[in-house]
C-alpha cells in the first residue's frame, strides 16, 4: 500500500489496484472515496476550516499508515480500509462485509408474491457494498428520515427510494416518501458517530441485518464516497450534519398555527370550520384545500364549481386570521388548450422518454412530468406560482405526490431530464424530484422577500432547507400514533426541524379517543395539522361532541401558549441544526434509559414531553432523566434519574419543565398573526429546594414572514436567571418589539410590566 498527501487536508492510497481518499473537510467531518458522488444536483454546503491530517508512523513497512485527525487517529491498512480510534478505543471501522448464516431467501419468494404479502422483501441491492463494523454487538442506529420505526433502527434494512404506498407503514417498510441517507451510530455506549452516504440513486441501509459484526451501504449505482461525522456527543453530530446538508428552513412564524385540513373540504365546510373555530374559540391558522379544488386536476387551477371565487374566500378568511393552503402535485395533465401544459409543451418543459414527451397517469390521469432540474422550467414553475397565490390569495402551497408518484407503473430508469449542460436520468433524479420542485416553488416567495410557506410529501436529505414537510398518509391507529413520536424526532435530528404526521390519522376511522389522544401527543409537533382522507369519518374538532370539542380548544390552546417557545427553536434549528424536537438521548447520550425511549420526547432542551399513546390508559410511567423536573400543570417538582406514574385522564397531558427555565408564552391567541399579538408571557419555573444553576434564555424576535432577519433586522432579549434573581437585557435591538406588555409567570402569581420598561433590570 502507497500513500501520497495531496496537499495538507487529502491522502490518496492506493494498492496498485484501487485508488481510496482521505479528505479533511473541518474537525468534524471527513469525506472517504474511492470516487466522489456527482455534486451536480445534490447540493451540500459543507465548508471547509483549517482541519488536516498529520502523519505520524512510519514504521509500517508499507503495512499500514496512521495519521492523526485532532483527537482521533485513522489508520489504513494494506487492505485500504480505515479504521478510527478516539483515545485508543475503536470508534469507526470500515470492514468486508463477509456472508453470515443470517439470510433471508429472496429468491424463492415467487410463490409467496403471488400473494402480495413478501413482494416487499425483494429489491435489496446488488453491487457496490461498504461495510462498517459493528463493535459491541450493541450498537444502536438512529436516523434516515421518516421510516416509521422505532427510534434505534438496528436489525432492519431500509432502502432510499421515494415511494408513495399508503399501506400500513411500520418498522419493516422499507421505503416511505423521502430518502435520508444518514445514520448517527452508538456504540460503547457512549460513542457516537455519523454516517452520510451523497448518492441520490438508489441504495440500501442494512444496519446489521444479516450480522451483529457489520452494517453496510449498499448501491449498484452510486460511487464508494462517504461523510464521516465525527463528534464526542449527538448535539455536536447533528450540528456537523446540519451544516452538510444545508440550513434547515425558517418557516414564517404563522406556520407553527394548526391547519385543518381534510381530502376534500367544499367552500360551505370549509366556512363552517372558520365560523365554528371563531364561535368556540378554537385557534386556527389555515384551512387547507385538497385536490377536488381544483378544475379535474389540473394544477395552478380552481374549479369555479368548487370554490366560487377563491381570491374572496381567502380575503373573507383573512379578515378572520385564517390563511388558505392549497394542494399542488406536480404532474400537469395531458390536455390540449390547458395553459400550464401548452406552455410546457412549448418551453420542452417535461421529461422525455426514447424522445417523447413522457406519460403516466396520476389523478388527473395522462400527466406528464415538468422537469424542475431545468433551469427554464423551474423559472416557469415559480412564476407560475407566485401568479396563482396573488390572484387567489393563497398562503401557503402543499406540495405532494412528489416522490413522483405514478399510477401506471413506476417511471422507468431513463426517463430523461434535459438541462442546459446535460441529460440526467430517472435513476440519478428520482430521489432530488421533490426537492427540485420546492426550490422551484420556494423562488415564488423569496423573490418577494417573503420565507417559504410550504409543505412537502417527498425528499432527499438536503430538501429541509427550502420546505416545511410532513410524513406522509399514516393511518388512523394506535400504533400510528405511538409511531409518530420516533417519527418527528427522527426527522429532527435529520435536521427537517419543521415536521408532523397527520393528526387523527389520514386513512382509516379515527375515533373519539384516538383523536384527542393524537392531538395530545402531537401537541409540540412543528408541523401541526389535522387531516383525514377521503371515506373515512370526519375528525375536525367540532365531529364528535361537545366533550370532543372542549377538550380540543383546551389542547389548542396549550398548544398556541408555547409557540413563542417553539418559533425560538425554530431559530435556532435554521442558525445552529439544533433540533426542536428531540429524542432523549439527545440531551442525555450517557443515560442508557434514554437510548431507546419512544414515547417521551424533549421540546427543545427543557421541556419534556411524556403523552399517553395507548388506548383505555389514563397514565403510564415516566423516566426522568438527571436533574430536576417541574410538573408545569401542578407545580411539583420531581427529581430526575427515576421513572414515576403520572396520570392523565382523557383530557389531560404530561408536560415536565426543568427547573429553573424560561419559557417564553402566549395566553388567549387564536391566530398566529405576530404583530397583532402584545403581550408575552415568561413563564419562570421554579427551583427546587436548595437548588443552585445560573441559566440563560435568549429569546428572538422579528417580523416573522419576511426575510429581513437575514439583513439583521432582530432582536434578542437575554434573560439570565439563578435561584437570587433574574436579569433581561436587549443583546441586539434591531428589530421593534410588538410587544406592548410583559407579564411575568411565577410560583402561580403574575406579574405586569411594560415590556420595554423591563428591559435592562432586575425583575
Ligand atoms: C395523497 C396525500 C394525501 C392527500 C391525497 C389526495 O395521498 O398524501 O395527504 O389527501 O393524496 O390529494
């Protein structure tokens, strides 16, 4: 084996047959290939620092060579494998995958196909395979988007090919809509490390499937390229990540409102909702509009029959803070005389196949696809949309069926994407298809210096950066709704900050229970919407009874009084890839009862969220991890490292607060209209008895729709508080507060105080 620097931050081995690479990107991150993955179209935003390797033994008779990498050492072998040590102790071992007796037979499925119930076991890719070991036997594997798993995927395989199958999504399922190629691995148990594999063609995640000794990557068309990410804990893993896939999006603050939605709202029902939500009081930021809105399908249209005159419902609705999301997928049906298609036609705006325009059929049947990866086509896209949300006062668009779905047959491999420099193929495409139509999409509003107010069904792991997005059609179960806890902390930490499920379940009956105890347990959820599908029964608030409805307002309420919380770590998400959400064992990589924990989340890094997600129970247990908790409903302070039952009757949650925090609220806002809103509210937690820590809030504040923030117009008020008192400066002033009043929350009592009077003083 031969080793060559090129330059300070790559080494190039090789062992007279093959070629491998070592290139330092920053501290944190290296990339290892044989030959890197096209850059072409999925887009990364890794940037390098002054991170390089340094050489340190030579005494290896061409055996092996090692470098150091800061506090890790990578070694090479003969074998041109890596293996990484932190302090001595292995930490990441690249390995043969070698065939254990564990296997599955795939090949004699025929029979078993016939009756549909193991097609799925098929399609496991040939070809490249990159192993790495497992150590322990008892690493945990966390991430790859939106599987609707558990949070530690070990054991399983998952593919990355978007797919669009509303069957019962569980565990075993091994593609849903977006493609996340990135795991966060545990081992030691108290090692982590990161895993990004840069492909967007098809490729396969066995995380230890056939073997306790290794997992793999595995693609027949992608290159031997990965990122490793190196870190000491999740937090610093995810912040690495989050700068190599780009910055998750900040959504205009109104986006963390609740949406109704159902496949298909009429212009009455949609009134009604409006008019009922105003009567009871219940908060509500959109209604949305599903396919039936539109003239036969045809997107940018709205049938007249439908919607009388969308541009003056969406005014009438406004008037009542209530903003219209509409649906748009993105086949555009075949139909002479359509506009949207005959400029497309005209332009060579849609994908060819053998030189034809290419056809399948979705719900407008024949469709064709627009080809977003052209510079011109997308051009048209955003025009296109950014007319259609100003003439129908849309808010916000939902865009779906994006994976791309098709209903004839999956669109074969070379179905070609032309663009100005060269033809990419289906196979390359598939996976970035969503993401190139919301970029198209997101142009409508950042060209009028407005943020994205958008929604995706598919995507690729860079996509977060331009749409907010939810999990797909879950069903109305039980398990669906345990599931959607792992589900939203997973996508998370997979730094798609601004994610939810349907609530209530979108196929399927939902019932009484299942409804309240959904909304319950989605209640931090950044993406917060109610939708049910077609046939199934209603599951808007007011479906059910008086009981129903009260209980719903109650939550909604809960819900709204922390979205000041909830727009803060938004921020921070989009500035630091700081997740909203959380999975324990993001806050506590040491604690082993956090590892695997999936039904409590954290909201951020002080709130912990333990909702009941079974059926018949009125409470459950509780772990707490290290420190101390405050119930926030009845002020009791609990001490952490324990499990405790807490119980929670039907109309009741479980949120724990550690001591201490800041949370800034709202009381009695129905609509998340930020400059009619003037008064905030700082909830202090107490102390526990004794009980000495000094914290520091920083709350944001700006316009929360334009752009603006990103030319500095903000402001952060710094709350500094220990157990003697607490302190509010203003550390940046560029941005006028809407805040009028601010009333401070403390042992039960409230307190007013002008809100800039308040500022740069003891309270
Ligand atoms: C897809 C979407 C679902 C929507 C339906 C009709 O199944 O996932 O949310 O209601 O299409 O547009």
């Amino acid at each position: 084996m031969k080793y060559e620097l090129m330059g300070q931050r790559c080494i190039r081995f090789t062992d007279g047959k093959k070629e491998k690479y070592l290139e330092a990107i920053n501290k944190g991150l290296v990339r290892i290939y044989e030959k890197k993955n096209s850059e072409d179209l999925v887009k990364l935003t890794y940037t390098f620092d002054d991170a390089s390797f340094e050489f340190i033994d030579d005494k290896s008779t061409n055996k092996k060579a090692v470098f150091d990498f800061g506090k890790y050492t990578f070694e090479v072998g003969e074998d041109l494998l890596i293996k990484v040590r932190e302090d001595k102790v292995p930490y990441f071992e690249e390995c043969l995958c070698k065939e254990t007796g564990r296997k599955s037979d795939a090949d004699a499925f025929d029979i078993a196909v016939l009756e549909g119930a193991a097609a799925k076991e098929k399609g496991i890719e040939k070809g490249l395979k990159m192993g790495f070991c497992i150590f322990d036997g008892k690493d945990r594997f966390y991430g790859l988007g939106d599987k609707a798993a558990q949070l530690n995927r070990r054991g399983y395989d998952y593919i990355s090919w978007n797919s669009d199958d509303p069957t019962q999504h569980n565990e075993t399922y091994k593609s849903l809509y977006k493609s996340v190629n990135y795991v966060m691995v545990n081992h030691h148990s108290y090692k982590y490390y990161g895993v990004f594999y840069p492909s967007s063609y098809k490729c396969t995640f066995n995380l230890g499937k056939e073997s306790d000794d290794f997992w793999s990557i595995e693609t027949e068309k992608g290159q031997a390229d990965y990122f490793l990410i190196l870190g000491e804990n999740p937090q610093q893993i995810t912040k690495t990540y989050a700068g190599l896939v780009g910055k998750t999006l900040f959504p205009p603050f109104k986006m963390l409102g609740y949406q109704q939605s159902r496949w298909s709202f009429t212009e009455e029902e949609a009134r009604n909702l409006v008019k009922n939500s105003k009567k009871y009081g219940l908060p509500l930021d959109y209604i949305v509009f599903d396919i039936d809105y539109m003239d036969n399908y045809k997107v940018y249209t709205v049938s007249e029959k439908w919607i009388k005159d969308m541009k003056a419902l969406s005014d009438e609705f406004a008037a009542e803070g209530v903003g219209i999301i509409t649906i748009i997928d993105p086949a555009v049906k075949l139909e002479k005389g359509y506009p949207l298609y005959d400029l497309l036609v005209k332009e060579k705006g849609f994908a060819t196949f053998e030189g034809e325009e290419y056809v399948n059929r979705v719900w407008p049947g024949d469709a064709k696809y627009p080809n977003y990866f052209d510079k011109k086509t997308a051009d048209i896209i955003a025009k296109v949309s950014k007319d259609y949300m100003k003439e129908n006062g849309v808010a916000c668009i939902w865009t779906d069926m994006n994976e791309p779905a098709s209903f004839n047959g999956p669109l074969p491999d070379k179905v070609e994407f032309k663009t100005e420099e060269k033809t990419y193929y289906h196979d390359e495409v598939h996976n970035l298809y969503a993401e190139y139509m919301v970029r198209a999409i997101s142009k409508a509003f950042t060209e009028d210096n407005k943020r994205p107010a958008l929604v995706t069904r598919a995507g690729f792991a860079t996509t977060a950066q331009f749409t907010t997005s939810w999990n797909g059609d879950n069903m109305s179960l039980w398990t669906h709704l345990a599931a959607s806890l792992p589900q939203v902390a997973t996508m998370n930490i997979c730094n798609f900050a601004m994610n939810g499920v349907d609530i209530g379940g979108f196929n399927c009956d939902t019932t009484k229970e299942l409804l309240i105890r959904w909304l319950e347990a989605n209640l931090f959820s950044p993406f917060f919407r109610n939708h049910s599908s077609i046939g199934t029964l209603h599951q808007e608030p007011f479906s059910f009874d008086e009981e129903t409805r009260e209980i719903y307002k109650k939550m909604l309420d809960i819900r709204y009084s922390f979205t000041p919380y909830l727009y803060d770590l938004l921020h921070r998400a989009h500035e630091c890839g700081e997740p909203v959400i959380r999975p324990l064992f993001y806050e506590y990589p040491l604690d082993e009862k956090c590892k695997e924990c999936n039904d409590e989340i954290f909201v951020g890094g002080d709130i912990l969220f333990a909702p009941i997600v079974n059926q018949g129970a009125t409470s459950r247990m509780v772990y707490l991890p290290e420190g101390n908790w405050v119930d926030f409903f009845t002020g009791k302070i609990y001490e952490g490292g324990k499990e405790y039952i807490f119980s929670a009757d039907f109309s009741e949650t479980i949120i724990l607060i550690k001591t201490g925090a800041v949370i800034p609220m709202f009381k009695n806002v129905k609509h998340l209209n930020k400059k009619d809103i003037d008064t905030l509210y700082l909830y202090f937690a107490p102390f526990a008895d004794g009980e000495k820590k000094d914290l520091v809030y920083e709350l944001y504040e700006d316009d929360g729709e334009t752009l603006d923030y990103e030319k500095g117009i903000y402001s952060i008020f710094r709350i500094s508080r220990n157990e003697e008192g607490t302190e509010i400066e203003q550390v940046k002033a560029d941005y006028p507060s809407d805040y009028k009043k601010v009333v401070i929350i403390e042992n039960g009592e409230e307190t007013e105080a002008d809100f800039y009077g308040s500022i740069n003083r003891d309270l």
